[in-house]
C-alpha cells in the first residue's frame, strides 16, 4: 500500500480513497507483470522515417480506444440507473452500415466517401440508441429488457445489412482513422481522448450531469423538483447509441472488415465493468468519467497482458476474471473497512474516525 | 438527577458515551438510563443527538468511548441484529415492513415456525394472530396483506413484529408523525400495555402534548450532550422547552398567539381560481379561489384529500377534469415541470422519498428547481449557486453550514430547511408547503413557520398543511377543511376560531354521514 500513515498526505489520502486508485494501481501492476517477463516491455520506438511511435504501451492505447467509447457511454446510462447491453450490436452494425457503403460507392480515395460512410454509421447507431431511449423513457419498458432485445435485434440488423456475409471495405481515408497517426500518436486514440473530454465537458459543464446523478439517485423527488425524466433518457441512450457507433468504426477500420458475428461481441460487458472499476454503482446515481476511462484502460491492459504473458486461450476468462474481482474487494466499502480496522489495531492507537467516502471525490466534474 | 424512585438495576444504561464524526462530537460524554416498565422519552432539538444515541444502542454506530450495559452485561452491538438478539427492538418513523407480504408474513418474518416439511404457514399465521392479540390488534387478518390496513395500524404491525422477539426493551424513533388523534391513542394505548407487561419503552417524538401524556421520565439532550434526566411530573413544559433550546422562552414568543386574523382580500382577482378540480381516487370535484399574500391551510385527517388537493395543484399528479386560472390566464399542469414553469412549488410531505436527493450535496439539492426550470443546457455559474445557496443557507439557519455535504446526512429539520430553500430560490407566486414541520424541532418549526408568514407578507400566496391544527389555526387566514376526499368547510380565520372548531366541524359531518 502505497499510504504512508505517519505522514498522512491529504492529497494522496483522497487518491487513495477515490474509487479508481485501484483500477489505476492494477494497470501499473500489470504493466509490472510484463515488464518482469520482458524488460524491454514498455520500451517505445520511433520509426526514424515516418517518427511514428511503436510499442506495446501504444498497442494498448490502440485497442483502449473502442472500449474507451462504449464505457462512456454506457456510464451515463447507468447513472440513470438503466443499463445497455446493445452496445456491442450496435458496433456490429455501425461497422456492417461503414463496410457495405464503402463497397458500395467504391471510392478507395475520396475522403468525401469515407466522411459520408461516418455520417451514416453514426446516424444509423444514433437511431437505434434514441430507440432503446424511447422504449425506456417513453414506454417504460426495463432497461434490461429493452437492451437484451436490442442486442439480438442489432446482431440481427448487421447480418441482414451484410447479407450475413463479413463485408469488407477499402478505403484509405477509413482505415486512416484505425491505423494512422499524428505526431507520432494513433489517431484512433487521440479521437477516443477528444471524445472523451467532449463528453465530459458537455456533461460537467452543463447541468446535464448534476440531472442525470439526480435521476439516478431518486427519480420521484426529481420529478417533482421539475426535472423531465424522459428527455434526459432519450439523450442519455441516444448517446450511447453514438458512441457505440464510433466503437464500431474504430474496431472495422482497424482491419477494414466487419465481422457480423464477433465484431464487437461482449463488448457490452467490457464496457460494464469498465464502468463499475471506475466507481460507479451500478444503483446509478453518482458517476465518474474519469473513473470509466480508467476503467477501460485497464480491460485494455489487460487483454494484452494475458496474450502477452501467453495465458492459454481457454485459461483467459478465469484470469480476466480473476483480476476483476480482486479489483472489486479492493474498492468494496466493506473490505477497505476490514483493512482499515486490522491497520488500526496494529497502530494500536485510536486513529480518528475517518469517513468513508462513497463518492469519487477529484473526479472530473 | 431527579429519578431516584426506580430501585431496581436499570435494564440499559449508557455511561460516558461518545461518538464523532468527521467535525462534530455527535455524542460527548452522555450518560442515560432506561427502567423495566417505563416508558422514557429522549427530547431534544434536531441535531441533539437523539437518533446518534438510538444508532448506538441499536449498533449501527459503534462508540469511541464509555460503555452500553444491557441487563447488567456491557455489550458492544456489532450491528442491529445482536442489539435484537440482545432483547433490543426498533420501530423506526418510516415503516420498514414489506407491504406486498401479509401481515402475519411480516409479523413473523424471520420467526416462521418450521415444521418437517419447511415452513409452517397454517402455524406461523396463527403464532402471529396470538402476537397481534397480545396488543390488542385481535381484529387484524393475519392473512391480509399489508398494503390493506392504515399505516398507523401498520406501525402497529411493527410493533408487534418487535415484540415477537420477546423484547425488553423497545425504541420507538417519532412513531406517531404521521398519525391522527385517534391512532396515537391506539398506540399509546399498547404501549400502556407493554409498559404494565414490563417492557422498557424509549420514545422519541416532537409533539409535547404526546410526550406528557404518555412519558414516565424525560432525558434532554442538547448539542449532542446530556441536559439532564427528570421525572415528566417535575417538568413543566415551558422549563422543558427551556432546556431543549438552551434559552429563555424569548425565542418562543413567536409561536405564541400572534394568530393571523382573516382580511378580506381586496377587490383584486384571485391569483388561482380552482373550479371543478378532480382526480378519481385523490378528491372529488373542488373549487376554490386563492388570493396574492394569503395563507390558506387545508386541514384535514391522514387521507381526508388534503395532499392529493395540493399535488393537483401543483402538477404532481394530473386532475381527471377541472379549470385553473392563474392570474387570469387559463392554466394547464400537466406535470411538475409545468407547476414549476407558472410559478407554483410544492414541498412534499414525503422528504425522504420524494424531497430530497440523499447522495447530492446540500447546494446541489437547493438549485435543482431553479436548474431544472433553466433546462440542463443553461446551467447555473458556481457563482450564481453561491449566492442562493448562501443566501438561503442563511436566512433559514441551515446547519451544519456546510453546502458540501450530502444531503442525506443533515438532520430531518436541516433537509427541511434545505428543500424549502430549494422552493424559494424558484422565486414562487403559489407556495404550497405539506407538513413543512413534521418531525421537526421546535426551535426550526418556529423559524419556518415565521418565514411562512414573511412570505405572505412579500405577496407570495401559501397553502399551508399542517397534521398539527393549531399550527394551521396560527398561521392561516383562511382555512378549507377537507374530508373523505371533499372540501367540506371553509373558513375565514378569526378570534372565536380554534383547532376545536376544525375538529367539531369534521366530527360533525361524521354524524351527517
């Protein structure tokens, strides 16, 4: 533990106590991992001709971009108290909509093609996220329910639109926004940061984050402190509809071909535990951007971690899951108490009460 | 110490207890002792202690120093369930029964009798008709749901839930804020009961006339220290105020008689007239007019309508037919969001389920009204909430005077405080408070009640409710009483008018019906 007791630093208390340390902690530790079996792990180079970097660090960013995306996305909606469980159908789609019209107007060279084909993919994900949106908000349906639907209705979506066929698509401008790179950076991942920040500031800065935590917290006094539940619903799934779509993009442009059955498939649950990794109760209520995109960077990590430390195929989902759930007992209440408790009767002192925080204090707001 | 009349070892005692929290000493060296049959009653303003002492003794919280004996054994609760086991029970303000079960389920919940094959439902029904007996609750259906009986009967419920686990000690935390006359009388009447059986009862309640009629002894806490511990027949109750509040009776005197006397209001039209308003199950076809600068107070029983009234008139709930005009102009509220937007706010009666936001901060909860009224795309500046949120932090003596913490962990009178600057910050022509001052000390109940009547003063019209019918008796200029879902009487406040009057007119009818 990196907390120092005789010298109690407030300002690492609170990053100690914020609810992604630990997400932030487990990536450094796998990073770690790795590093003890390749020194040269996080070693970065650059490419003397084209001053690209490369390296496993940035091959994570890389893969970080499309989870970072959905995890956004779908924090929002569970600070509503809903959930998405579309969203990897709706990448799947996104990316069939993208393949088929690049093929279809057949322009390997024209940015003008690739931006219509963005355009598109997007609007179409936009629809089918404002649909689970007026499903939830306006015929109160469960958001479970809902969302299951729309994951088997999206996959459907996507074999129909590709004729069950994994399309692909050649254009260079599109598989630019995969595979190339600005100052050095992929561009997938400096977009994933843009976007990001956009949400953040569009939520934070507008009292659109302050409505959805309130609805999320307690629907029935928010209603009646005037709020309008269901417009803050629509946008909040239309919003993760988008960002799937983006995920989409950025997943299909990477090989320039949809795969209708695996492109972005469980991404969904990717996305959930990126968000309850950084901090947010799946309750709704309170809800950390901040905390999701660490949470993302971490599953990130460590998809790579475990093909790179050669975890066997068929061993990957305990691993995965087996740091997932560390990672949960170190940021439940109930456990940091247990902690606090043995540490205290070690110190042997009465340590002040210290108050238990449950909100990601420090986070971007 | 006055109490010497009881002889026998007290069946809990606290001594020296102390609990912090992060800024504040919640509890600071506070001794107190509870008797085999006698019902104590633990008084003290909002933020005395009152609830940090029940929390210790039921161990939700643990304490840093001093020590709990029950039955002469010290014991260090680790949670509620070993305080229970211990023979210590809690029936809390809001009741946490299940209503989808029945009330022989709820009864007996955790209790069931098992036989062979599971459980016994045939038996675990008729162990609970003999619990229920037992309180005089004989007339109850086990097998009833719930939900089919008051919430006053359901406290009973409750009770009787506590009193399976043959308990000696019972803590009722202000179980009687939201009953009538006559169902307090049904409690007191089984508390009486458990108290001749032996039972130890600590009661807890903000109503005087309650406390005197059923309290043996009384321990006052102030500011999170012990006043004292007297005999309820040694304390008169202006000494008792006194010593709750720290001061003279001064800061009193504006709950004395300085009624509203009813003025005619002048030629100018009403500001909201009501004709023919009605939501089936909620009342039945009102009209009314309400007028710039007046308080009105709807007075009525538990259910009598007078919630469901004000809810239509805010846009709470969505009338079935009915015209309102307001100002003249025709009004339409088809939800909350249009109450707001005509310049009409209603504080809830609900606080908890339906006021405040427990995980938001204190300032966040007081600008949600004006925000949701800007829409989320033109937020308030950090400055702009700064000076409402310090503005009405002042003016209503909100404490702990902190706009950062959450709201959840303000005392019930401070929430209070909270939400009705969350209303005023709107900046309301119709302000309708329900039960502004349940569960509430005396000392806030005072400073509400006078801003009421600030505010009636500055033009603002106020729908008061009020359980209590002399508050609304004090305060309003007109009164319309409302019964089984009706407006049944309106009455134009005066010297001769007396919460007798209401009473008298709501038992008539009685009669007539």
């Amino acid at each position: 533990m990196s907390e120092n007791p005789n010298r109690p630093l407030a300002a690492l208390q609170t990053l100690v106590r914020s609810q992604f340390f630990w997400g932030i902690v487990a990536i450094l530790v796998l990073l770690l991992l790795n590093v003890i079996r390749d020194p040269g792990y996080l070693g970065v180079r650059v490419n003397p001709n084209t001053g690209n970097l490369s390296g496993n660090v940035i091959d994570i960013l890389r893969a970080a971009a499309p989870i970072l995306m959905i995890a956004v996305g779908m924090v929002l909606v569970i600070a509503t108290s809903g959930i998405d469980l579309s969203v990897g159908s709706v990448m799947a789609v996104s990316g069939a909509v993208s393949m088929e019209l690049l093929r279809a107007l057949n322009g390997p060279n024209s940015v003008g093609v690739t931006i219509v084909t963005v355009l598109a993919a997007l609007a179409v994900s936009t629809l089918l996220g404002l649909l689970n949106g007026v499903l939830v908000a306006y015929v109160g349906l469960q958001p479970f329910i809902t969302t299951l639907v729309m994951m088997l209705a999206g996959r459907g979506l996507a074999k129909v639109i590709t004729n069950g066929q994994n399309t692909t698509g050649k254009s260079e401008s599109f598989s630019w926004i995969a595979n190339g790179t600005v100052v050095g950076l992929p561009v997938i991942f400096l977009l994933a940061v843009i976007v990001v920040v956009l949400v953040a500031l569009i939520v934070r800065r507008t009292a659109l984050g302050l409505m959805i935590e309130s609805i999320g917290i307690n629907p029935q006094a928010s209603r009646l402190a005037g709020i309008r539940p269901n417009g803050l619903l629509l946008t909040v799934y239309g919003a993760s509809g988008l960002l799937a779509g983006i995920a989409g993009i950025f997943v299909t442009a990477n090989t320039m071909t949809v795969d209708v059955t695996r492109t972005g498939n469980q991404m969904e649950l990717d996305a959930i535990l990126a968000v309850v990794i950084g901090g947010t109760s799946l309750a709704g209520g309170k809800f950390a951007i901040g905390g999701a995109a660490v949470g993302a960077l971490l599953i990130a990590t460590l998809d790579k971690t475990v093909v790179f430390l050669g975890v066997p195929a068929s061993a990957t989902p305990a691993f995965k899951a087996t740091v997932i759930v560390v990672l949960c007992l170190l940021q439940s209440q109930r456990v940091r108490a247990l902690f606090r408790r043995r540490r205290a009767q070690i110190q042997a002192q009465p340590d002040s009460v210290t108050a238990v925080s449950t909100e990601a204090e420090g986070v971007v707001r | 110490m006055t109490a010497s009349a009881f002889t026998s070892p007290p069946v809990v005692e606290v001594k020296n207890v102390s609990i912090t929290f992060p800024g504040v000493k919640a509890l600071d060296t506070v001794s107190f002792r509870l008797f085999q049959g006698e019902v104590h009653t633990l008084m003290g303003e909002n933020g005395a202690g009152k609830s940090t002492l029940i929390k210790a003794l039921t161990g939700v919280y643990k304490i840093d120093s001093g020590a709990i004996i029950v039955a002469g054994q010290e014991r260090n609760f680790s949670g509620t369930a070993a305080a229970q086991e211990a023979g210590i029970s809690t029936v809390y303000q809001e009741v946490n029964l299940c209503t989808n079960l029945t009330i022989g389920e709820n009864v007996m919940l955790g209790h069931e009798v098992r036989g062979p094959f599971g459980i016994n439902w045939r038996r675990t029904h008729a162990a609970a008709k003999v619990a229920l007996d037992k309180l005089g609750l004989g007339h109850l259906d086990p097998r009833a749901p719930l939900n089919s009986i008051s919430l006053a009967m359901q406290q009973l419920v409750a009770i009787s839930r506590a009193m399976v686990t043959k308990s000696k000690v019972l803590i009722l935390d202000e179980p009687t804020s939201s009953l009538d006359a006559q169902e307090v009388e049904n409690l007191f009447r089984v508390m009486r009961r458990l108290r001749d059986e032996g039972v130890a009862i600590l009661f807890v309640s903000h109503f005087l006339d309650q406390v005197y009629a059923i309290s043996d002894r009384l321990t006052v806490l102030r500011n999170g220290q012990l006043v004292g511990e007297y005999m309820t027949r040694d304390l008169d109750r202006s000494e008792l105020i006194a010593k709750m509040i720290g001061k003279d009776l001064d800061a009193l005197k504006s709950l004395g008689s300085n009624r509203a006397a009813y003025h005619r209001p002048p030629e100018a039209a009403p500001l909201l007239t009501v004709r023919g308003l009605s939501r089936k199950g909620s009342i039945d076809s009102t009209d009314l007019d309400l007028h710039h600068g007046e308080v009105v107070g709807f007075a009525g029983l538990l259910g009598s309508g007078r919630t469901e009234l004000a809810r239509l008139l805010y846009g709470a709930d969505r009338a079935d037919v009915g015209d309102l005009t307001l100002d003249g102009k025709p009004l339409h509220l088809t939800s909350a969001s249009a109450g707001l937007a005509n310049r009409i706010a209603f504080s809830t009666e609900n606080r908890r389920d339906e006021g405040i936001i427990g995980d938001l901060t204190v300032r966040e909860n007081m600008i949600l009204a004006v925000q949701a009224k800007r829409g989320w795309f033109r937020p308030l500046s950090r400055k702009e909430q700064d000076a409402i949120v310090s503005k009405y932090m002042a003016e209503l003596n909100v404490r702990p005077a902190d706009p950062e913490r959450p709201i959840r962990t303000l005392s019930g009178g401070n929430q209070q405080k909270v939400l009705l600057g969350r209303w005023l910050a709107t900046d309301p022509k119709l302000l309708i408070l329900d039960e502004p001052t349940r569960g509430i000390d005396v000392g806030a109940k005072a400073e509400i009640q006078e801003r009421v009547a600030q505010l009636a003063g500055e033009g603002v019209s106020v729908v008061f409710i009020s359980s209590e019918l002399e508050e609304v008796v004090r305060l309003s200029e007109r009164i319309f009483v409302l019964k089984d879902h009706r407006l049944i009487a309106t009455i134009d406040n005066g010297a001769d008018v007396t919460a007798d009057t209401i009473v008298g007119i709501i038992a008539a009818e009685e009669h007539a019906a």
